[in-house]
C-alpha cells in the first residue's frame, strides 16, 4: 500500500477551454498534462509557488495523449525543470510530440475532410506554431502495463485507453485509485457539446475498462465536461460521479453510434448544412452546436465511425477506403 500523494489542480486559461494539468505531489513531483506553450510558467509556475513548491522539482511530465492542448507546454515545461523531468507518453501519439507538423496531419487526414476551409491547413500550422513550446523527443514511451516510481513508495501504473487518440492512456496512482485520463471520458462533450474520439469501438471499450476494471475513487478530467442538461462536471470527480460521468459517456456513445450508423447506412450525401455530409445525425440527436469551431469533435467521431463503417456504400461522397483503425490492446 502506498502513502496518499495529494494531487493539486493547476488551471490556465486559453480561450473557450480551462487547460488543466495536475500536479502530483511525490517525492518525485509530476505533473500530469501541460497545457499549450503559455502554461508551464504563466499558470503552473505561480500556482505551485502558492502551495509552496517549485516548478523545478518537477522530476514527471506525464501526458494522458498527443493533442496539443496537452502536450503543447511539455518543452517549455522540461526546460523549466533543467531538462531533468523525464516526459512520458504513448508510442501512439509519441508524432504528436516530436513534430508540429502530426498536428497537421493530423486535421488534414480526419475533421479537415468535412469542413471545407481552404484556410484550414494554415490556420492549424499557425496554431501549432503558436501553442507547441517545442519539438521533443520523448524520454520515455509507454505501451500500458508500466509502473513508474515517483519516489518512497508512491507508485503510478500506465494504463492503454485508445479512443480518444490512439494513444491515449490512464495514470494511476496505486493504493489509492487516483485517475487521471486527460480527454478519454467524454460524457457530452466540452464546450462543443459534443463528444470526441477518432475511434469510437476502442473508446467505448477503454469506458467500459476504466467503469469495470479501474474502478476510480478519484477521477481527474482534462476538461469540466458536461451532463446531458449542460451543467459541467468538475475535473476532480469522486468516486460516484466517476462512475456517473463514465455511464453517461457510454450511454452519449450509443446513441451517437445509432444515429450514425442509421446515416451511413443511408449513404452520405453533400447538402448546404454546416453538418455536411452527416446532417441527419445533427437532427436525429437534436445536436445545434457550431461543428466548425476547433477540435471540431463532431467531424472528428462522424470520420471514426465513417472509417468502421462495415458497407461501402457511404464511401460516394468522399472517395476513400476505410482505414485501419488505430489503437492499442489493454495491458
């Protein structure tokens, strides 16, 4: 059994979005996510002062996936601790941390095929540019089923949850079950309203890990993602409202895979809507928020289950063949 490890909230704004990280406080210090490029010293810095600790004692940089308003901090955040914390991510979204341009990529092979901005590609590569500290190599890549000594006998097990991203991972800290799973428990989405994963069978399949093997007493959400009435969770969820979130993001996911297999299996079809071609699963679901704003989660989980998809007969719109979803096994 381990010594309890109190974990502090460590909030920095960026427009729409709250950037939450965590910070673990150890014997060797870790911090779980680091916001964009900004975080590390004008939100993390002055918030660990006031619980009177030091950003240099930082000795983990944990991040939960590759998305850039997680790991955009991570080099400025290593720098911050004389480049001795070691940065630990998934081998998935490793691309994510190594290159700006996976960023990209990244846009252009999902959400960027719906959303028809001919300024799209630029506006992600400024952005990247913008928010990424820096380019890094990882000091550690992780698989799930690792276990990582933050000193004493303060222990964190590493934990596969694709569905989200592909690598997307839970750390927990043993004896005590505190969770920390960044973006992979969605419920309603964020200030989207709407749920986001690249592929929804590995996402469905990570929830119902986390609700049936997991079991967190603590849950610690990258976002304050939102109940079915619109009112927000906190990211520091106990052990019933882990469970709650986790059943609400199981029972989102049915019915958006019901209203999107019911579309495709209609066949796509171009129209004026902002939902295009995936507007009769906007109507079905009753869905009115704008699809177009940034991570754009709706295009992001249509083009996950686009790619599932078992018949081919929605593929007239866009031409391409489903791709291999990505992910890894559970440990």
């Amino acid at each position: 059994m381990t010594h309890a490890a109190t974990v502090h909230p460590l909030v920095s704004p960026w427009g729409r979005f709250g950037l939450y990280s965590f910070f673990i406080d150890a014997p060797e210090p870790a911090i779980v996510d680091t916001g964009i490029g900004s975080s590390p010293a004008e939100g993390m810095a002055p918030a660990l002062e006031a619980i009177g600790r030091r950003i240099e004692d930082v000795r983990w940089i944990l991040l939960t996936h590759g998305h850039i308003d997680h790991v955009g901090g991570a080099y400025a955040l290593w720098e911050l601790t004389g480049r001795r914390a070691q940065v630990v991510i998934h081998e998935a979204d490793a691309p994510m941390l190594r290159s700006r341009r996976a960023h990209v990529e990244e846009y252009l092979a999902g959400r960027g095929r719906y959303l028809g901005d001919p300024e799209g590609e630029a506006k992600v590569t400024a952005a990247a540019k913008a928010v990424i500290s820096g380019e890094m190599e990882p000091t550690l890549l992780v698989k799930g089923g690792e276990t990582l000594s933050l000193g004493g006998d303060v222990t964190v097990s590493v934990h596969s949850i694709p569905g989200h991203t592909p690598g997307s991972v839970a750390y927990v800290v043993d004896g005590q079950r505190s969770v920390f799973v960044g973006d992979s428990v969605q419920v309603h989405g964020a200030a989207n309203g709407f749920p986001g994963y690249t592929d929804p069978v590995a996402y469905r399949t990570s929830l119902e890990y986390l609700r049936d093997e997991i079991r967190p007493q603590h849950l610690y959400l990258g976002h304050p993602y939102r109940r079915a009435d619109g009112t927000p969770y906190g990211v520091e969820l106990d052990a019933l409202q882990a469970r709650e979130a986790i059943d609400q993001s199981l029972s989102v996911e049915g019915r958006v895979a019901s209203a999107a297999c019911g579309c495709l299996e209609a066949g796509l079809k171009e129209t004026d809507s902002l939902y295009s071609p995936f507007a009769g699963v906007a109507e079905d679901l009753g869905y009115t928020g704008d699809p177009t704003l940034e991570p754009s989660p709706f295009f992001t989980s249509m083009h996950g289950y686009r790619t599932q998809h078992p018949q081919n007969s929605y593929r007239t719109v866009l031409g391409d063949a489903p791709q291999t979803p990505g992910g890894a096994s559970h440990s």
